[in-house]
C-alpha cells in the first residue's frame, strides 16, 4: 500500500471524497485537478487547464472531464459522475470504484462485474498535454470501452453555457479528432493510442453544478459540450493511452512517452518525498525564465511568496537547477525596479515594503546551505545595493526614520503579507513601524555586514553593524510592551492585537531581542495562536476574532487574516521554538507535524492548502495547494533533521 491510498470505504462516501482534490502541473503552467472520483466542483477543476496568454493572463479549461463507460454484453456501466440541480449526482460512476493511490502517479481502480479496470494520468513535462492510460486487469467477456469528452473552452473565472457561437465541428487526426470551439483558441487535439470509432453527436450537458463555487457565493452552473463519443475493445491485459493536447501526436510513440514521463516521478513514500513532489508542482517556465508560483489553482508568480518559499522549494528538495534558474530570473527584476521602473513585472507585488527584505533572508538562506563565501560572491554586490537603495530613501514605501526603522504607509495599499482589500483599501492597515519589517531590517543589516565582511569591506561592514545597533534600540523600545510586541506602531497608536507577526522577531537568525523577551513573545504565541496546522492570524481573546473562512467574498475577505490559520507560519514558530529550547524542543516540533501530515490526505492530497480555521476542526481553506505551506514544513523538516545531527539552528 502506498504512502497515500484510499480504499472504496472512502471513495463511495460522496461526503467524503468529494472534498478530496489533486493537482498536476507540468512546470509550465498547464495543470490537471479535480476530485479523487473525478467530479468537478470548482470552474477551476479540468482534465486540461492552461494558460493562453495570446487571449488573456488568465488559465482557461479546455477539457473539462472525460467520462469512461465500460460495455459488456450490451450493458454499459457509466464511471463518470457530475453533480446536477437539487444535489443530483449523476451517473454515479464513483460507486465502482474500489482503489485510489497516488504513488507515483494518480491511480483509480474500478471494479464493474467481472471487470477491474486501472486509470492512470500524468501530465506530459513543459507541454500542454494530458495523458491518461486504461488498463484491463481483469475481464471474462468481450470488453468495449466508450470516452465522452466534456468540452469548456472558456477561463477559469468564467462559465459556459449552450449558444451559436461554439463551432462544433471536427477534424479527423489519426486515432482521433481536433476540435476548436471558439476563435481564439488553440485546437485541442484528442487521440487514442489505438485505433477506434468516432461518433459525432455534438449535444449540450446542461446545468452541472460546482457546489465549490456556490458556497463562496459565485456562479456555479454551466452547460459543457460533448461533442460525440469514442469507442474501441480492449482485451484483458492491454493498455490505451489518451492524449488531449494543443498539438497533433502520433499515437505510436504514446508509450514511449508514457514511459518517459514516468521516470521523471518522484515515489511518495514519506512526507518529505510527497511535499518535495509537491514542491516541485510550482515551477513554471516560460521560455528562458522560471518562476515558482504562489499557489495553484489561482495564484500567479508572486514575489514574496517567492523568495519567501524559493529556498525550500529548491535547496533543500536538492534541485540547485530551480534556485538557480528562479533567481536569475527575479535578479533582473529586482534591479529594475531600483533603476525606478514600475510597470511590466512578471513578479507581482514586486513593490511591496517586505519584499527585498524576503530576498536577503533568501540569500542568507542560501548562505546556510551552501557557503557564505559563496553567498557574499554571487549575491553580496546586490545585498548591498539593495540595503544602499533603502537607507537613500529612494523606495516609494520604505522610510528610514533618524531612529534606524523603517516606516511604511499601510492605510493606502496593503504593505505587508496581510493584503486583504475592500473597496481598494486594506481592511488591516497595518501601518507605520510594522513588526516584522522591522524585525527583517535588523536581520538584513546584520547579514548584509557579515557579507561585507567576507568580501573584505570592514568599513562597509562596521557601518551596517552599527546601523542595526541604531535600529535594535530602537525597535525595542517602540514595539516591546513589557509581555510581546505590538504588531504595529504609527505616531501615537500601538496595535495591541497579538498577531503571528511578532513571531519573526524571535524566528530570524538576528534578533533584536533579549532571551527573555523571545520567550515572553514564544509563550503568548505557544498560548493564543498556535494551532496543529499553524499560527492563527489572530488571538481569539481579540474583539475581532473571525475564525472561519466562509461565506461570500465580502466576508471571506474580512475574515482573511483575522483569525484563520496560515500553514506558512509554523515555519517562523518551529525556528523560534528551537531557537530558545534546542535540541529539548525537537519532540514537540516533530509532534506538531502530525496535523500536517494528517492534512495531506484531506483538502488537496499531497499537499498543503493556503489557510484553514481558526478553530477545531482547522478546516482547509483557500488555494488548495500553496506554495509557502509546502515551502515552511518542508523547512521545518531539515531543521529537524540537523538536530539529528547534533547540530544547533
């Protein structure tokens, strides 16, 4: 039995599976996601979704299922299943289903009669192409099997319904069809590895519902267009590959592709090798440029959840090759916006106040990794030009005050990772001297001082050492209150609320804090916030407390940050608790994995979602599978294994 298996107990539950999810993606930005019994729920859910800039910056559906229906003696047995008005599902395909692994690759067992029938899917590496293989291991009779596609064409923050425009027609390829619904897009091409009949009997699948959608409060029914169906025999023992891309293949080399393919999997045997899987689902690569994304399945590249994720999702899943291939791409970026361009990043939210900040502590990350000779080297000249072109002032939202912090205008725009909006405006505006900006400046002046150093500038370095002096009196007396740190100050408000913010303060390898205080700050954070899937956003001794992530969007976003779990968090609480109790502190660290690892069969198997509740039973949220989630434990993990070691953090 594999690492993430599930039996028919659990499958034929609809209660149950439907809220199980797994993503693909081919490191390109296709991806493949829906169920575990392959009923949509989300607009976001497809066989085939990718990305077509000639028409927009969003992902677009262009095969949105495939229904498979086993024939015997002229009985067909329907495995699809889609959810229809009044809670109908329909045809109930999920109640043969009898295995679900995902070892290598997704695998469903299904059992009809005398038949056993395996399905298996992969996408194809940097190319928009799915392939899905079907193999008869059991059958006493003459066997026929009969594909319907499902067919959308249209974004992903839209839905479909029947109308003139679609083009319904098709083009004969070998083994099968192509077919374009709409100008603009590309042809989706879909073919068998075996010769077999094409009825075309273009007809509209009318109202399938997407609850996901529903109970956020958007749009939730679509009509989908089958076109025809395909039917051919398979005898027991044989294989058939489908293929749905935006190009012609030959159906002889399927297997040898399949076969490829396959040996670039990664088993998921334990939680590392499953998480270092998914880690690798958020690479993207667009011509000479890679990018790690923030999430999947709405989430584009964004700078801090980059550089907050990079090292993890890279250093530590040994693919030096990504590192560097992401970096060198973000580098350029970087220097063009200190050059004072402000328009044309890839990289979203490359002007956030924390971002550069997120950048050094990935480059000191690096350092611990790899060597800080080799650190100061490649990265030292740009620390230091980054930390000179904050202390000039010349960032739009980063002040340096006379005391050494820096301050920022949060009233306006989000300034930090707690970026919800109303109306265009933060809903918290967390504003002025902001924790962990302040927290990440004093790091940043250390490190960008050692760098110096190793580089042989001592006077560059003394000043910097003697700036984050400057900086950690100050920041000290502005946020310490006698128990914790205010999450922020400005002019003469100190924010009382106990956020994980504060947690940085104690988490980063310089900190401005005496042991004393890291530990007051570790207590309250160990008391109020820490949850088995992370820190709460918020205490819910505050007023404010929302602990849920439900309802419409207005709600949703209001409750965002002031409440939920962030999964990301427990990376910054596991550093700081084993800052301050070492190698005592392991156990517990290990034993607060568990809700992780327990969570990787839930939501988004084989991977971490964005957020969850604030309260039991910690409900997953959000993008179902999210970068910094994965990023953090996988972080946690290799500080766990230094202390196997006998080595300190």
């Amino acid at each position: 039995m594999s690492y993430l298996n599930f039996d028919k107990t659990l499958l034929m539950n609809l209660e149950k599976s439907i809220s199980k999810e797994m993503i693909r993606t081919n490191r390109a930005g296709t991806y493949n996601f829906t169920t575990l019994i392959d009923c949509n729920t989300r607009k976001y859910h497809g066989q085939l979704v990718m990305p077509l800039p000639d028409i927009d910056n969003s992902n677009h559906v262009l095969l949105s299922s495939l229904d498979e229906t086993v024939i015997q003696h002229g009985a067909e047995f329907n495995l699809g299943v889609h959810r229809y008005e009044g809670n109908n599902y329909f045809p109930n395909g999920h109640k043969y289903i009898r295995e679900f692994d995902c070892e290598l690759i997704s695998r469903t067992i299904y059992r009809v009669g005398g038949v056993i029938l395996s399905k298996e899917r992969m996408l194809v590496s940097f190319e928009p192409r799915i392939l899905i293989k079907y193999t008869l291991l059991e059958a006493h009779s003459p066997t026929l099997l009969r594909f319907k596609p499902f067919l959308a064409f249209r974004s992903v923050n839209e839905l479909t319904h029947q109308n003139n425009i679609a083009n319904t027609s098709y083009s004969e390829l070998q083994n099968g069809i192509s077919m374009k619904m709409y100008e603009g897009y590309p042809n989706l091409c879909m073919q068998f590895s075996k010769t077999n009949t094409y009825v075309h009997q273009p007809d509209w699948n009318k109202n399938i519902e997407y609850y996901k959608e529903q109970e956020r409060g958007y749009a939730f029914k679509e009509d989908l267009l089958v076109p025809g169906y395909f039917e051919m025999p398979i005898k027991k023992g044989e294989s058939i590959i489908f293929s749905g891309g935006v190009t012609e293949v030959s159906p002889r080399t399927l297997k040898n592709l399949w076969d490829k393919e396959l040996t670039r999997r990664i088993q998921r045997s334990d939680m590392f090798s499953t998480l270092k899987n998914s880690a690798e689902q958020f690479y993207k690569r667009v011509g000479d440029k890679t990018y790690l994304m923030a999430g999947y399945p709405w989430f584009g590249a964004r700078a801090r959840d980059e550089f907050v994720s990079l090292v993890s999702s890279t250093i530590l899943i040994d693919r030096m090759d990504y590192f560097d291939a992401i970096i060198d791409t973000a580098i350029p970026e970087i220097e063009r916006f200190m050059e004072g361009e402000r328009e044309g990043f890839v990289l979203e939210g490359i002007d956030d106040p924390d971002v550069f900040l997120y950048f050094i502590l990935a480059v000191q990350q690096f350092s611990t990794h790899r060597t800080m000779e080799e650190a100061a080297s490649r990265f030292g000249k740009l620390v230091a030009k980054i930390i000179h072109y904050i202390r000039k002032q010349n960032h739009p939202n980063l002040i340096m005050h006379n005391n050494g912090l820096l301050y920022v205008n949060g009233t306006d725009k989000p300034a930090t990772w707690m970026n919800a909006v109303e109306n265009g405006r933060p809903i918290t505006p967390r504003t002025g001297y902001v924790v962990e900006i302040n927290a990440l400046w004093y790091n940043a002046l250390k490190f960008a001082s050692l760098l110096e150093n190793y580089s042989g500038n001592e006077q560059s370095s003394d000043l910097l050492n003697y700036q984050a002096e400057i900086a950690r009196d100050a920041f000290v007396r502005i946020f310490w209150n006698g128990t914790y740190l205010y999450d922020y100050v400005a002019d003469d408000y100190n924010d009382e609320e106990v956020r994980p913010n504060m947690i940085m303060a104690v988490a980063l390898p310089f900190s401005p804090l005496d042991k004393i205080q890291r530990k007051s700050i570790l207590d309250i954070t160990t008391r109020e916030l820490l949850t088995p899937k992370g820190l709460r956003s918020l205490s819910p001794k505050s007023g404010s407390y929302r602990p849920e992530y439900i309802g419409g969007q207005k709600e949703r976003d209001w409750n965002y940050h002031n409440g939920p779990v962030w999964a990301f968090t427990f990376g910054a609480f596991a550093s700081a608790y084993l800052r301050i109790y070492k190698k005592s502190g392991k156990s517990f660290i290990e034993r607060m994995l568990n809700g992780f690892e327990a969570e990787m069969t839930e939501l988004c198997v084989g991977s971490l979602s964005e957020l969850f509740d604030g309260n039991p039973p910690f409900k997953g949220h959000g993008a179902p599978s999210f970068a910094m989630s994965v990023a953090e434990i996988l972080r946690v993990l290799d500080m766990l294994k230094k202390y196997d070691n006998e080595t300190t953090v």
